[in-house]
C-alpha cells in the first residue's frame, strides 16, 4: 500500500511517499481503507524531533491519529461492525492514518449522509474539549474564555461549553470573528489590549480559561483569573513554567463518536475544515498545520 513516511526528523520536506507492507489487523482490531486522515498539531511534533525527550520515535515512521473510510477487513473477536460499513476514529499505533490502509480499535459509525472529509475532524477536537473542559470543572452560569476558538478544538469545545449553560468568550482573528459569533459565543480578537477587551464583555470576571491556541495567552490570562487556577492550556510551552494545567495531563474523556457524527450530519454540531490535501500534497497539508493558521482541521486524502 501506498503510505506517506519519514525517515528522518526534519520540517514537512522529510515527509514522502513510499509502499509499505498491509498492516494485518490483530484480536479486537478492524482495518479501515482510509478515505481520509486528520492532520494534528503532534504530528507536526513528532515530526520535527520536539517529541523525543518523552517519546522514543523508531523509523521510519506513518503519522496520523485520526482516520475515516471503510471497514476492509476484522480482527479476530470484532462483531460490532462487518466489511464494508463505514467508520471513523483513532489509527492503533504503531502506524498511523496517514495510508491507504490502517488499523483501529476505538471508531464509531458514519451515517451515509456524512463525508468522510468531515467525520474525521471529530475524533481528537471531541476528545480534548471534553477532557479539557472536564479539568476546569464548569458549571452552568460561569463564563469560560476560550483562545482560539476559529481552531479545530476551540470550536468544538466552545459548543461543548455552551451546552453546560456556561458563557463563553472566544478569541480569534479579525477574519473569524463571525465565525466565533456563529458557533453562539461572544468573540473578541487576540493581542494587545486583550485584558481590557475582556474585561468590558464580562465586568464579573472570568471563571475559567482554556488555551487552545497554544502560544502567547497565558500571561494575559492569569491577569484576568487573578492567578493560574482554572486554567488549562493544550499545547503552550510556557505553560509549565508559569504553573498552568496542561490538558495532556488529563485522563482521556471517553466520547460517543457514533452519536456525535449524526449530530455533525444534522447540523447539530459545526465543525470547520481548514484544507483538503491528496496525499500528494503532504508536505503542503503539514506547513499549513504547523502554522497555526489553517482555519480549522487539515485533512488528508489519498
């Protein structure tokens, strides 16, 4: 099968194209003909080299978390599902969905009336806005501020929040301001001044902060809590050394991925893509994921 690699640590260059062998699905695994792959901030990580004081990386290695297509063929115990249906959910290491094929072991179904394209932005933005959201224990009527809200998890999380009955403040850019609007929360736009600018929308104060945009809101963001309580943040490297919570410390959340793909078909839930790229294009997918700026979730496509 045809799988996009690397063998090297490096920026998006070291990925390519090259034909690997089919991976074979073990007990409880299915294996899913990807029709698309989501591209991730950690990829990006992983790829570069970032990841290795934490994580051991054996190459060459097939990046991906997030995959959508069509069961091929069922590991030894599966009968929740049967060749052919289609799926979505999380590749089983050690390789990933960016292939034409993958295993997987936690998927949920695709309803007929849902691209794969946009089921496969679901499986990480679900998780980690529930596992986020889940630290800074939210209740209903408390105001939540959310960095980054234009972004793949800061919109999800975003709807998640507003279901618990709690406000919620969006930053983003100028351009996305609409969009932060849409999703029903009050929007706002990053950078100097930013303090100011919260503080006239919610005179009371802020309950709790998520960072989803992972770099530059946390000073601002202490300002406003009066302190590091009730804050969490995905992916800021100065998290730590300013005593924030990082949302990778979490305890996964568990997510019904079959109930929130027929909320994505009915319009129920939004999610945005931020580009669509074949396979082919792996390298322009990655320099657009690793900039921050994509606008929603890259997907990949063979």
């Amino acid at each position: 099968m045809r799988a996009i690699v690397f063998d090297e640590f490096g920026g998006p260059e070291v990925l390519h194209l090259a034909e690997v062998p089919d991976p074979v699905p073990g007990p409880g695994q299915i294996r899913v003909a990807v029709r698309a792959a989501g591209v991730n901030p950690y990829d990006g990580k992983l790829r570069s080299g970032a990841m290795e004081p934490v994580v051991t990386t054996v190459l060459p290695v097939i990046l991906g978390l997030e995959l959508a297509g069509i069961v091929d063929t069922l590991g030894e115990g599966v009968e929740d599902v049967a060749v052919g249906d289609r799926v979505f959910g999380w590749a089983q290491k050690p390789a990933g969905s960016y292939a034409e094929l993958a295993l997987s072991k936690r998927y949920g179904r695709v309803p007929d009336n849902l691209d794969f394209t946009r089921a496969v932005t679901l499986p990480v933005a679900a998780e980690t806005s529930q596992r986020a959201l889940g630290m800074l224990n939210l209740q209903p009527g408390e105001t939540l501020l959310i960095h980054g809200v234009s972004g793949s998890v800061g919109g999800v999380a975003t709807q998640f929040a507003l279901r618990r009955g709690v406000t919620v403040i969006g930053t983003a850019s100028a351009e996305n301001q609409e969009r932060v609007r849409a999703l029903g929360a009050i929007a706002t736009t990053y950078g100097g001044g930013l303090v100011e600018r919260v503080r006239a929308l919610a005179p009371g104060g802020v309950d709790a902060v998520l960072d989803t945009s992972g770099k530059g809101a946390l000073r601002a963001s202490i300002e406003l809590r009066g302190g590091t309580e009730r804050i969490v943040s995905l992916a800021d490297p100065e998290g730590p050394s300013l005593g924030i919570t990082m949302a990778s410390g979490g305890k996964s959340a568990r997510v019904d991925l079959t109930d929130l793909a027929r909320q994505l078909a009915d319009r129920e839930l939004e999610t945005t893509i931020g580009g669509i790229y074949s396979f082919d294009e792996a390298a322009k997918a990655a320099e657009a994921n690793d900039s921050g700026h994509a606008g929603g979730k890259v997907v990949l496509v063979p």
